[in-house]
C-alpha cells in the first residue's frame, strides 16, 4: 500500500510498516487513518512515548515494559487497558506503525 508525505511514497513492508522511521508529525494522522484511529491527546502521548523509546534504544519496548513506561510516567491511567483501546490491534506494534517506525522484534511485546 505505502503512504505517501508531501508527494512522496514511503517504502513499507509487507505488513504496512516504514521499512525507515520517520519522525516528522505529518505522517502520523495518515498511517493513523490507514489503520482506522481517530487520533486524541492519548494517541499522540504514545507516539511520543514510542518515539522516545526507540531514539534511546534503536527499538520499541515490549508491551509489558511500554505498560510499565507509561505507568511511571502517569500512575492515575491503568495503561494495560488504555493501550488496547486506543490501538486495538496489538497495542505495540500498532502504536509503533502509527508512530511512523519500523515494525517491532519479537510478536507485539509478550
């Protein structure tokens, strides 16, 4: 499929993923279309949070680990099932294709 910012097709893997990040604010209400989400605050506190993640570490966190993340970063959410709400298809690897980064290692963080 691919998604096109500013004119240009962006390469994707089989599974609609950046084959290359991109960072740019741009591309994240058009992957989020793709998939279906009406971006709210929540969303974008996630993109940044996954983005952070995988500058720092050249990955995304697991989902237990992003639950753990987001906890310490704000306890009055119970993020286990907030992340399923806001990405519904696997919380991980869904965050991570709207956030614009390649698809994530392992089967969606368990």
């Amino acid at each position: 499929m691919g998604y096109v910012l500013n004119g240009e097709e962006l390469e994707v893997d089989d599974e609609d993923f950046l084959v290359e990040a991109n960072f740019s604010d741009e591309i994240v209400p058009i992957i989020a279309e793709a998939e279906g989400i009406k971006l709210t605050d929540e969303h974008w506190q996630v993109v940044r949070f996954m983005r952070e993640r995988y500058q720092e570490d050249g990955h995304t966190p697991n989902f237990r680990n992003m639950v753990a993340m987001l906890t310490e970063e704000d306890d009055s959410v119970d993020w286990k099932k907030r992340l399923y709400e806001l990405f519904p298809n696997q919380p991980n690897r869904q965050a991570s294709k709207v956030s614009g980064l390649p698809k994530p290692y392992g089967k969606g963080g368990y």
